[in-house]
C-alpha cells in the first residue's frame, strides 16, 4: 500500500484517510484523560478529608471517636469506588490507544483487523461508561455524606441554642 506510488493522488488520499480513521479513537482518549484528571481531584479531596478525620479522631471524646470512625469508613468506601472508576478508565485508555494502533497496523499491512479492532474500542466503551458509573455512585455517596454532615451540623447548632436558652432562664 505505501509503495513507489506515494505520491500519486489515490494514494494520498488513502493515507490521509488512514490517519483521519486513527485520530478518531483519539478524541475518545483525550475525553477519557478529562476523567481520569476529575477521578483524581475526587481522590485527592477524598484524601484530604481522612487526613483531617484522622487528626480530629486522636483527640476525640470516646462518643466523637466512634461517629469520627464511622465516617473514615464512610471516606474509605468512596475512594474504593473512585479506584475504581481510575482503573477503568486506564483500561479504557488503554483499549483506546491500542485501537489506534491496531487501525495504523491494520493499514499498513493491508490486512483485516476489524474483530481486534472492535474488540479493543469495544472494551474501551465498556470502560469508559463502567468509569462514569463508579463515579457518579462516588459522587452520590459524596452528597449522602454532607447531607449527614448538614443534619449534625444543624443538630448540633440546636443543642447549643436550646443549652443557651436554658441558661439565660
């Protein structure tokens, strides 16, 4: 296919087609780069949360000590499943790129590699939407657990105001 008539205008064409139909997994790629960058801000939030709980627990009263325990098993769920959705979509990454090198392959040896071909975008679809489910399920857990923070928040704001009240009597 790339032999002595490179220069000829169908084979020019063939080849720009080529690079055409093999920067399109990229664009996927890319998309899936953008997850991978939020997964890991998540992460890393996820992270700062648990050093914060860890510090507040040494110094805790035995009834904070146990709802601060609860909620560092709480925080280490979330980063289970945000592990998740990073494995994924690596895995969607990768499947991405090696589609990409299989089309280049696949054209430069003129043979047919649709089957890999499917299978490896495939996967990298299965991967990519696997990742965006363990996410938004993180993502769920994440406004379950400031609700919670909220309602103790306001609980506790109420105690004081009634224990205040009780005083000024």
């Amino acid at each position: 296919m790339l032999g002595s008539d490179i220069g000829h205008p169908s084979s020019l064409d063939s080849i720009t087609h080529i690079i055409q139909v093999a920067l399109t997994p990229i664009f996927l790629l890319s998309g899936i780069a953008s997850l991978l960058n939020v997964f890991s801000n998540r992460l890393a939030r996820v992270a700062d949360k648990v050093n914060h709980l860890a510090q507040a627990l040494e110094s805790a009263a035995p009834e904070e000590a146990a709802r601060l325990a609860a909620l560092l098993s709480y925080q280490r769920r979330r980063s289970l499943v945000l592990d998740a959705a990073v494995v994924l979509g690596a895995l969607g990454g990768g499947a991405t790129s090696s589609a990409t090198l299989v089309l280049f392959l696949g054209a430069l040896r003129n043979s047919t590699v649709a089957s890999l071909l499917f299978i490896l975008f495939g996967f990298a679809i299965v991967c990519t939407i696997a990742a965006l489910a363990a996410f938004v399920t993180e993502m769920l857990m994440a406004s379950r657990s400031l609700r919670a923070e909220v309602s103790i928040g306001r609980e506790l704001a109420a105690g004081c105001r009634a224990h205040r009240s009780n005083e000024v009597r």
